[in-house]
C-alpha cells in the first residue's frame, strides 16, 4: 500500500464532510445495550459493541476500517459498511 496523495485525503474529507452524522451523547440506555451487544457477541471490548449499539438504537449502518468487526456476529444485528459504501444525499 502506497502513501496517500493529498487528493486521497481531500476526496475522502469531502466525503466524511457530507456524510450525515451526528453526534449522540451515551445514556444508560446505550451502555445497557451495548453490554448486552458485547454478551451476544464475545467481545472482548465494550467499545465495539457501543458503536454497534449506537448504530442498532438509531437504525443506521455502522461504518468502519475494522474488517473483524464487519466479520463479527454483529454483522447479524446491524449492517456494517466500509467509508467508500457510504451512501451521501
């Protein structure tokens, strides 16, 4: 894998900037299903089942570089894509 050009970086910041995020504060909702989430699936690291959690609770994919993560037992309970799968309006 070669190093990134400053296109590369440019066409992937356009894309981060026109995706339709937000931000969303942990509840103990949250954290009670991404417990729950990390049970299910064995994970190791609550984080993982947080972002998996976080995505189920607001009916979106979840986008990520973590090829074990779009591998996981996860990949049943929510739709995990990669950044160039992301759909813009």
């Amino acid at each position: 894998m070669g190093a990134l050009t400053a296109s590369d970086v440019g066409e992937a910041f356009g894309r981060l900037r026109r995706a339709p995020v937000r931000i969303v504060p942990a509840t103990e909702e949250l954290v009670v299903e991404a417990w729950s989430i990390a049970t299910k699936c064995g994970f190791a690291r609550l984080y993982d089942a947080a972002y998996v959690a976080l995505a189920q609770v607001n009916g979106v994919p979840l986008v990520t570089l973590d090829a074990r993560l779009r591998r996981s037992p996860a990949s049943r309970l929510v739709e995990i894509i990669g950044p160039t799968e992301v759909r813009t309006a």
